[in-house]
C-alpha cells in the first residue's frame, strides 16, 4: 500500500528537511565567520588599550625609578606626593626597606615584597567613601624593588577602562548570540516557507501517484520559481490527463469501431461454415467475401488508428514548411479523370508563393479525402472547385466547393464525428471516416475543418457543400 | 528468383513462403536477426524480406550492417508500423520498399518482384522498349509502332513505372506510391481511372492490348 497521507508542514519536520540543513550549515560559517570579525575586534580594542594602559604605568615607573638613581629616596617621595596632586588617576605607593609607607595615595598595595621583581598586580581598591559590598576600583600597577630596598608601587585606576572593556565583551557576546539568533530563525522560517511550498507540490505527487491525475498544485502568490515550478507541474498535468483522455478515448473507439465490421464478418464466415456442410452455397465465393471484408476492417483500423494518433498527440510528426501549390495541383491531378469520367467538372484555383508548416502526406490525404466526398456527391453536370488561398488573418485556406445536395445546417457539425453517413448516403462507398481524419489533421497542425454550403441552388444542382481546411501559415 | 524471409512470425513467413513459391521462387526462411545475418552473408539472394521487428538483432540494424558490409541485395521491409517516421527510417537504413502489415500476397509477390529488377535500372536508360511500345525518356515521346502516342506528364510517369516492371504485375498500391508518391489509400479508386485513360492511349486502335488488368492484384505491362 502506498503511502497516501497527504503532508503537512509541522516543526519537528522542518527540522528533517533540507533547506533546514543549508540554514544550519550556512548558519555555522556564518558563525565562524563572526567570532573571526568578533575576535578581530575584541583584539584591536580590549587587548590594546591593556597594552596601552601597561605602557603608560612601566613609563612612568621608569621615570621614578630613573629619579630615584639620580637623586634618592626623598626627591622620589617629593616627587611621588607632587605627582599624586596632580594626576589622581596614577596610584604610587613608596614603602621603606623596613615595611614603613614612605609615602603613598593608599595604604599599601596587597602583596608583599617577596615576589620576583618588577611584578603586575590588580587589585581592587575599596575607597572608605564606598558601601561595604562595592567591589570598589580596579587598580592594576607595577611593583618593584628599588636598589635601596625600597618597594615602589606604580598603579593606574583602570575602573573606566574595565567598565569600557566589559561593555565591548559585552557588546560582543551580544552580536554572537544575536547572529546565531537572527539565522536560526531566518533558517527555520525559510524551511517552513520551502516546506510549505513544496508540501503542496509532493501531496499533488502523492495523489497523481494514487491515480488521480486531477490534482492540481495551488499558483497563488508571488511568482516566484515555486510559482513556475506549480505552474510547470500543472501543465504537464493538464497535458498528460488530456493525452490520456485521448488515448482512452482511442482505445475506446477503436474497440467500438470494429466491433461490429468484425461482428459482420464472423456472421458471414458462420454463414459459410453452416452451408458447406449442409452441401450447399459457395465457399470460394464466401472466402473471397470474408476476404474482402477482412480488407475493410483492416483499412477501418489504419484510419481510425491515425485518427487516434493524431487526436492523442495534438501535433503531427515530420512537419516541415513547404509550398502548398504543387500538393493541391497534384490532388487535382489525380482526380480529374474520375471527375471526368463522371461527368462532373473539376477546377482548381491555386495562390503561388504560400508557406505552410506541417506534414505533406497528411494535408494531402486530407485534401483528397475533401476530394473524395466531393465527387462521391455531386451528381453529373456539376462542378468541383479545389481552391488554395491566404486569408486575410495570413491562415491558409485549402477549399472544396461542390454542386451536390450539400448537407442541412443541423448536420454539418454531427458529419465530422467519426461513422455519421447521413441518410441518402449510405449506399456510397466509404466508411463515415473521411471527414473525422480531415477533422483530426486541421487540429493536430494547429487549424479547423470549416463546413459551410456550397454556391447555393441553380436549377438540379446544389445548394452543395463548401469544406475547408484552415491552417495557420508558417509564420 | 533466390528470396531470403527473415520473419519471426512462423505461420506468416510460411504463409509467405507459400505464396511465394507458387510464384516459382526458391524461398530460405530465417525466424530471427542473427541467423538471418547469417544466412544473408553466406549466400547469394535476389531478395531479402526483413520483417522491422525481430528478436536479437533488429532489423533495421541487420540491414545497416549488410550495407555496410556492401551487400547490395535489394531489401523489402515488413512492418506493423506505418507511420512515416517509420518507413523513412527504414529506407534510410537501406531498405528498397517497405510494405505494412498486414498485407495481400499479390501485393507482396508484385513487389519482391518490382524490386528483383533493381539491378536494371542502376544504368542510365535513355530508352524504353516494351514489344512495339518505345518511350524515349530523353525527348519524352512515346511511339507504339512508330505511332506517335500524346501523352499527359502524370501518363507519361505511369507509363514509365509500367515499362519498367514490364511483365510484371505492379498493384494500385505501388502506382500510388511510385507514380504519384502518395502513401494514402484513396477512398475511391482513383488509379483504376488514370490506367484506363492510359490504356485507351496506347491500345486503342492496336489489335493486341498490352496493358492488362490482372484479378487480385493491379497490372501488367505484357510485350
């Protein structure tokens, strides 16, 4: 049993499907790609302005440790106490080789002397004006022993420069999650989109698989490539149902059509069997009899089969552009001496110079089979004119005009369909197919059988039959 | 005439073996394409009938590789299929005439009969002589016993198609074809009329008819 749920879009299979997958995979460079920019800037911002920080306290740790070469102790802790006034940011601290503060903005930086020296130390400094829970202000600064056992402590309140440096973590963990965030929701409602879309496609698959061949994709919306593709499905859709239709329709009346040919031809060879052996009747006769209408079943069958085919195909096979003069002087030519011999006058009037796109063989057993009729039903005395003209909306017009009885207003329609003979003609050989392969050829190149009455009434003759083949010309 | 059958179909190639033979031609029957390659290679044949449909090779391919082989034997191809794309293809491949199932024997027989005279026409003819009918195809003018004869273009090809298979019987079919190049079956038998216009021209006012109508099958062109 086949599956034949139709699909709805639901989440959980969003997450199965393969526009999902591309999001995801598209999503990962993406993210890849922005940790590189992200890290570039935490780089250039974060780690610089540390190293700038750095720098600016080795600096001035070098100036003091400079003066303390040339000029001792005091003039350093002078210096130290005019400095402190003057640049608050700078945090100094002087403590003597015994411990004792010299000199300093703060009590004591936290560690002690015994680390190797010059050293980094951050630290918070609580300033007594703060609460007691305030993780008071990051200080970072150099501490290094002097020549004279002196500790000195060169610091710089980086609480600004922190507060900057968080923000732009911050920032930056911000723009992460947010670009993560921003493509799976872009990626998930994309998936959904194109699940939607091709949801409708596969439950029209799903249904033409089941046999139904007349479900149709919705083309709403923009029209986008699932437009085109919805409109394309349905297209091949309405084409394939047609073709099936047709041929449906040929198989049926191909089975209708010789049905009762073959029915009248087992009647007779029964007939026969039963006076051969009753010692009666003419076998040789009868044989040749079913022979003949073996003949005609035959010929029944070719014509209904390229009826069929041409029905069922809607276009013809081997089309070329070619001149249609020469094939409707050469059908004039080969029934003039039947319409000679039967009294009858055939004419024709050929325009020169016309293309036409189509099958040569099929135009001209078309044009014969108008011939035909013509002759079959136009009495001695009267005429035929075979005509090849351009219409003024540039179609090609291929007409036979007869002197016949013509056929009533009400049955014109009905000749075309396949085996309508109307009364009074059904002693004329034939079997009723003619004017349906015409029919089938006008349609397949793109044209129409017109059939409209003839010259009108002139004494015994008329008011015939005027039966023309419309074709587009090869433009 | 020496005539390979290379038909899967046994009934139909017996039949057709049958129907050949009473004609007084020798008949080799081959049931599929790689025995009838065979069979082809290692003898000499007048005619080969090639049904289109066959098991092991097809064909239309068994005919392009005699032709390739330079096997010039005239071929007639049988088929179910008459579409136009199907008799051309077959033609292209090689094949002389090609005949659509079914089919009547006369039909068959006038042309494998048609086709054994092939050979003849591969030189430049530029007369024709048949008993005391000549045609000259280079002034196109007939005589029948120094009589000059009048003839329509359409006439004079018919003529032509008839001298040439002299003797034999041609059907409405092949003169439809050959002559007129229609491979359509007119509902009404248009040729019987353009024969017999023919037949008044060059046998009227003669005391032997030459052109004869033969039961079942079409006309003969007798000398």
């Amino acid at each position: 049993m086949p599956d034949t749920r139709p699909i709805r879009p639901g989440w959980r299979r969003i997450f199965r499907t393969t526009t999902f997958r591309f999001t995801v995979i598209s999503l990962a460079i993406c993210a890849l790609a922005a940790s590189a920019f992200l890290s570039y800037i935490y780089v250039a911002t974060v780690v610089e302005e540390r190293r700038r920080t750095d720098q600016v306290i080795a600096r001035e740790a070098e100036n003091i440790v400079n003066l303390y070469r040339r000029s001792g102790p005091e003039a350093v802790s002078a210096r130290l106490v005019d400095r402190a006034e003057r640049n608050r940011a700078f945090i100094y601290v002087l403590t003597a080789p015994n411990g004792q503060k010299v000199v300093g903005s703060i009590d004591s930086p936290p560690a002690g002397s015994a680390k190797p020296t010059p050293t980094w130390l951050n630290f918070s400094l609580v300033s007594p004006g703060m609460a007691g829970n305030s993780p008071g202000r990051p200080v970072r600064g150099l501490q290094q022993t002097l020549s004279g056992g002196e500790v000195l402590f060169v610091g710089f309140d980086v609480g600004d420069d922190q507060a900057f440096i968080l923000k732009i973590v911050h920032a930056l963990w911000g723009a992460g999650a947010l670009v993560l965030a921003l493509g799976l929701a872009a990626g998930l409602q994309l998936s959904r989109n194109v699940s939607q879309h091709l949801v409708g496609l596969t439950n029209v698959v799903a249904t033409v698989r089941n046999g139904n061949l007349s479900a149709r994709a919705g083309v709403e919306g923009s029209p986008d490539e699932f437009h085109d593709l919805a409109k394309g499905l349905n297209q091949m859709l309405d084409r394939l149902e047609r073709s099936m239709a047709a041929h449906r329709h040929a198989g049926d009346a191909i089975a209708h059509d010789l049905r009762s040919p073959l029915t009248r031809l087992r009647a007779r060879l029964e007939v026969a069997l039963c006076d051969l052996e009753a010692g009666q009747g003419n076998p040789e006769q009868a044989l040749s009899q079913a022979l003949e209408d073996t003949d005609a079943v035959l010929k029944t069958f070719s014509t209904v089969l390229a009826i069929a085919r041409l029905q069922s195909e809607g276009d013809v096979p081997s089309a070329m552009a070619f001149d249609p003069a020469p094939l409707v002087s050469d059908i004039a030519d080969l029934y003039e001496p039947l319409c000679e011999d039967k009294g009858v006058q055939l004419a024709s009037q050929v325009a020169e110079g016309l293309t036409l796109r189509g099958n040569q063989e099929f135009i001209a057993q078309a044009l014969a089979n108008l011939v035909d009729n013509a002759v079959k039903y136009t009495p001695s005395g009267g005429g035929i004119m075979l005509r090849l003209r351009s219409r003024a909306s540039g179609d090609l017009e291929f007409s036979v005009t007869d002197t016949g009885p013509g056929v009533p207003d009400a049955d014109r329609s009905r000749i075309v369909e396949r085996f309508v003979r109307l009364e009074g003609s059904r002693n004329a050989p034939g079997a009723g197919l003619g004017l349906s392969l015409v029919a089938a050829v006008a349609n397949a190149h793109g044209g129409r059988l017109e059939l409209a009455e003839g010259p009108g009434k002139i004494g015994d003759h008329g008011p015939g039959l005027w039966a023309a083949l419309i074709l587009p010309a090869d433009v | 005439m020496n005539i390979l059958i290379i038909e899967d179909d046994i009934p139909a190639a017996e039949a057709m073996a049958r129907g050949l033979m009473d004609g007084g031609h020798a008949c080799v029957h081959a049931p599929d394409g790689e025995s009838g390659l065979a069979t082809a290679r290692a003898q000499d044949f007048d005619v080969i009938i090639v049904d289109r449909m066959l098991p092991k090779i097809l064909g239309i391919d068994l005919v392009e590789t005699l032709r390739r082989e330079g096997d010039q034997t005239p071929v007639l191809f049988l088929s179910a299929l008459g579409e136009i794309h199907d008799r051309v293809s077959g033609l292209k491949a090689g094949g002389d005439d090609y005949l659509v199932k079914p089919y009547a024997f006369a039909e068959l027989i006038a042309r494998v009969e048609a086709l054994s005279r092939r050979g003849d026409m591969g030189s430049v003819v530029t007369q024709l002589k048949v008993g005391d009918l000549e045609m000259d195809l280079i002034g196109r003018t007939v005589q029948r016993q120094g009589q000059e004869i009048d003839l329509q273009h359409r006439e004079f090809q018919l003529l032509e198609f008839m001298m040439r298979h002299a003797g034999q019987a041609v059907t409405r079919t092949m003169l439809l074809e050959k002559v007129w190049a229609y491979h359509f079956d007119p509902q009404t038998n248009v040729i019987d009329v353009h024969v017999s216009r023919l037949r008044s021209k060059i046998d009227k006012g003669f005391e032997r008819p030459m052109l004869q109508t033969v039961r079942g099958a079409g006309y003969r062109l007798d000398a």
